[in-house]
C-alpha cells in the first residue's frame, strides 16, 4: 500500500528530526530520565517506522492481505500512543501521557502477532 510507504517516510524524517531535537535541543533543559524517556520514543518510533515500510513493501508484493494492512495500522497507532506519550511525558511531565505509553505497547505487539500470522500464510 502506498500509503504506508509515504507515512514511513513522513515517519522516519520526524524521527530523525526528533532524535535531533532531543541531543541537541532538550540538553540542559530536560532531567536526565525525561530525555532518556525521549530517546526511547525516538528509537521506538523508528524501529515501527521500518516496520510500516517493510508492510507497505509486502503489500506491494502480496497485494490484499488483511493481516498485514491491519498490522501496518497497529504500529502507525503504536507510535501514536507509545512514542507520542513519551515525547508528552518528557516535555510537560504530566503522568497522565505515561499512562497510555503501555496501550501503544500493546499495539506494538499486536501489530507483530500479526505481522507473524500473516507471513505465516505465506508459507
């Protein structure tokens, strides 16, 4: 699906940008923990990043597959949750972001069960 391969595009840049802003612009200004909460939201973001391009490759390979498209939703909704609760986290402190950084975990994960299945069918 093509869509997938422009938001991994659109995906991998702030990820980039993020990593960037984080070593260059948050030091001195964040607490340790806070910007190592926002590395790990850059590292997770890229890491499903790549996994939205690999989807959108299969799918442009085996065309139609449910599991797939559904597993490349759960990791753009992971790095919602996930990375977008950690970046909130670490900026304004507020718990309540850090509370949903699981829910986007569980989305993570869910993507990959899926991702699995359907390479699975594959065989």
């Amino acid at each position: 699906m093509k869509l997938f391969l422009i938001i991994g595009a659109i995906l991998g840049f702030l990820a980039v940008a993020f990593g960037a802003f984080g070593a260059h612009g948050l030091e001195g200004k964040l607490s340790e923990k806070a910007l190592t909460n926002w590395g790990k939201a850059v590292d997770y973001q890229m890491f499903h990043t790549m996994a939205i391009v690999a989807v959108a490759l299969i799918l442009g390979k085996f065309d139609g597959s449910n599991l797939f498209t559904s597993s490349g939703w759960l990791f753009l909704v992971g790095i919602l949750l996930f990375s977008g609760s950690l970046y909130m986290y670490s900026l304004t402190g507020v718990k309540t972001f850090a509370m949903i950084t699981p829910i986007g975990g569980l989305s993570f994960l869910a993507g990959w069960v899926l991702l699995g299945i359907g390479a699975m069918k594959l065989l």
